[in-house]
C-alpha cells in the first residue's frame, strides 16, 4: 500500500506563510522609511512607483509559490510504500530505504529544522522518516508501533 505525501497542502500553507513573512517585512521597511522622512510620501517611494505596488505584489506572490512548489515536489518523494514484509521511505538525507518489517525495533517521534515525522528504527537496515503530513498517518505509526513492540 502507498501511502502519499499531501504536498499540495504544504505547498499551498508555505506559499501564505513566505508571502506575508516577505511582505511584511517590505511594508514594515516602506512605513519605517515613511517615518524617518516625516510621511513625506513623494521622497518615500522616490525609486518606486505607488501604481506598481500591486504588480510587485503580485509578482511576489508567484515568486513564493514557485519556490514552495518546488518544495513540495520535492516532498511529494518522500511517499510511504508498506508491503507484507517491508517500509520503504525516505530517510533523513531524502534517500529512499527498506526496512523489514521484522527489523524494526523502536518507532520514535522527531523534530528538527521544520521536520515533523515519526521515525521507523530499522537497526542495521537504517530507518524510514514518516512525515506528519502523510496521508493515514496516525493508522500507519499504529501499525509500525505494533510491528517494534513484536520484535521487542
């Protein structure tokens, strides 16, 4: 069974988050720099047309989302395939792994630099990451609970 990543979501909630992160940190410039130079609106936006602002914003929107795309196709990898005998997925470096599933021996939570995902401790076969964003996720740690509690 595959189970997928949602990578469009992610790509859709990291596109908002980037957008209003850079926009707000442009808008809270223009009215610092409105501020230092008393309101004076034409000194202000001397190098930047006022009609063109919403082109800029616009054009940032795109930028963000084409950044975020790419993001999650890049996540889009990172799916979850469970056979009878193995888990395969990615691990920490993105690189694709095979656990059997009698090799699991500790199922743990992890979270760093923005990654959120339960890892799946295969011993000398390595280990799987699996995404909180993954789809079934909370019937898929169940299963891979069980299979480390077995080997235990």
């Amino acid at each position: 069974m595959k189970y997928e990543v949602k990578w469009k979501a992610l790509t859709l909630k990291l596109t908002k988050f980037m957008f209003f992160a850079i926009a707000g940190v442009v808008v809270f410039s223009l009215l610092a720099r409105a501020y230092k130079l008393n309101f004076d609106m034409s000194v202000v936006f001397e190098h930047v047309e006022i009609m063109l602002l919403p082109l800029y914003l616009i054009g940032l929107y795109l930028f963000c989302l084409a950044f975020s795309a790419l993001i999650g196709l890049c996540l889009s990898t990172a799916y979850i395939t469970l056979t009878d005998t193995t888990i395969s997925g990615r691990n920490y470096w993105m690189f694709k792994k095979h656990v059997r599933l009698t090799s699991i021996k500790k199922v743990y939570p992890f979270s760093n630099n923005g990654i959120n995902a339960m890892v799946i401790d295969g011993g000398s076969d390595g280990s799987v990451y699996i995404s909180t964003h993954t789809e079934n996720y909370e019937n898929l740690v169940e299963q891979m609970v069980s299979w480390a509690e077995r080997n235990a």
